[in-house]
C-alpha cells in the first residue's frame, strides 16, 4: 500500500507552518508599534505616534497578504490580537484630534477586531479623560466623556453571539463599567469646582 499523499500534506504543512511562523512575528511587531503610538499619543507626541501607527498598518497589510493563502490562520489570536491593537491606535489617534472614525474598510480588517479595537479605545479615552480633569479642562473632558458614552452605545447594539464576535459583549461591559466611574470623576469635579466658584464669588 502507498501513501504518496502524505509527502503532499507534509508539504502543505510546511507551508502552512512557515506562514504560521511569520505572520505571529509580524504580530507582535503591530501590537508593539500600536501600543507605543497610544503611549506617544498620550505624551502629545503626534507626529511619532503617526509614523509608529503607519508602520504597524503596513505590517498588518503584510501579514493579511501573507495569510491570503492561508485562510485558517487569518483569525486566529495573534492575527486577531494584532488587527486589534492597530485599529485601537487608528481610533485613538482619531478621537485625540476630533477627526471621524476610520471604519474598518478603510483599515482593511476584519469588523470583529475593529469592535474590539473601538472598544478597547474607552479606555485610552478614560486616561485622557482624567489627563483633562487633571489640568481643570473641565469643558475638553465632557466633550472626552460624550464620544466614550456614544461607543459603547454602538457596541451595544452588536447584539450577535459571542462565538461570532469573539466575547464582544465582555469587551462592551468592560467599556461600559469604565464609562461610568469616568462619570463619576467627572461629576466630582465640576461638583468641586462649582463650589470653588462658590466660594470665591462669596
């Protein structure tokens, strides 16, 4: 009895596997220039965090044409992982300059990690929110606090299982609970400093 095929499958394994190889290297390369541009992004260092972001889109579309035929490995983790934390910089980087949302065309990734993206981005906007209060901009936080409740609304109506989404709702709640305690300073603060007016005029 012969089993030829097995040389067939060995090879497409190989391949498969070398892929395999290179797309979670590339990966990690996206989450780790997409993670500094939000710290960049932070620090007000827009021009870096643009060119970091820009980078890690161009090896995203890297990885995605390496995977083109490849089709399984294409939402796996560390595919998902990176498509993620790039539309989480895309967004961020958005938000921070009042610009419109890419959409996830635009990105060329998949809608699921783009919902986590965007709602992974509530809590860079949490931080900014707190950046804000901190320096008594008390009017630039509410309007942080407004684009945070709008998000989540979105995400809420993704009503689809979590084997669909990728445990979406989890994310929704997360981004959820984050929004609240941000009400919640918020309100301490302009409750604080209406009655530093108070006291003031008085």
């Amino acid at each position: 009895m012969e089993f030829g095929f097995v040389d067939e499958a060995r090879s497409i394994l190989d391949e498969r596997f070398s892929a395999r190889e290179r797309a979670i290297a590339g990966s990690r390369r996206v989450i780790r220039s997409s993670a500094n541009a939000i710290r960049a992004l932070h620090r007000g260092e827009m021009e870096p965090a643009q060119e970091l972001i820009d980078q890690a889109g161009e090896m995203l579309a890297g990885i995605l044409s390496l995977l083109e035929g490849h089709p399984e490995l294409v939402h796996v983790g560390y595919t998902h992982d990176a498509a993620k934390e790039y539309a989480e910089a895309r967004v961020t980087a958005a938000l921070f300059r009042g610009e419109d949302l890419p959409g996830f065309d635009e990105l060329g990734i998949d809608p699921v990690p783009y919902l986590h993206g965007l709602g992974e981005a509530v809590g860079e906007m949490r931080r900014r929110l707190l950046d804000l209060l901190r320096s008594g901009d008390i009017p630039a936080a509410e309007q942080a606090m407004q684009v945070m409740d709008q998000i989540v609304d979105l995400l809420a109506e993704i009503d689809y299982p979590d084997g669909m989404t990728g445990g979406l709702r989890r994310t929704t709640d997360v981004a959820r609970s984050l929004v609240e305690r941000s009400r919640a300073d918020l309100t301490a603060t302009v409750v604080q400093e209406r009655l530093r007016q108070d006291l003031t005029r008085s």
